[in-house]
C-alpha cells in the first residue's frame, strides 16, 4: 500500500511525468482499490469530482472539465468490475 500511495502521490504532484490516458486508467484502478466494483447509486459521478484522482496538468492540457474526466475515469472504472482489491 505504501508503494501505491508514493506512486500515486508522486504521479498526483507532477513529480513523475504519466501520458493523460494512463492517468485515468490508473486513476480507475485506484477507484477500485478504493470502492470496489462500480456502483452509480453509491457514487454517482458528481459525488467523484472532488476526488483528486488526476494531476493538474491533464485538465489543463486538454480544456476537459471535471466532470468530463470523471466520466473517463468511471468508464474505465466500469470495466474493472470483480477486480479484486
């Protein structure tokens, strides 16, 4: 858990560099470690935008909103359903 939390902190700060795409796929992932299987009544996606799940630089790269990447993340999210923590 510990090497997930500096990975994910190291990736969250911009200190390691991670294309876009792999950042909401690892943002998914972490999804769910965290929740387990994704379930829209529990976490609707407005519940997620204030989950700090991608770095800055994705959102400012690509003019998305917020709630657009949660969108991408939860559709990668959906596909990891049975995936154990």
């Amino acid at each position: 858990r510990l090497f997930f939390r500096q990975v994910k902190g190291l990736i969250l700060n911009d200190s390691i560099y991670c294309p876009a795409e792999t950042c909401v796929l690892l943002a998914s992932y972490a999804m769910q470690a965290k929740f387990g299987d994704y379930d829209e009544d529990k976490y609707p996606p407005k519940s997620l935008i204030n989950e700090r799940i991608l770095p800055e630089r994705v959102g400012d790269q690509f003019q998305l909103s917020n709630a657009e990447w949660v969108k991408r993340v939860v559709n990668w999210w959906k596909q990891h359903e049975r995936l154990t923590k």
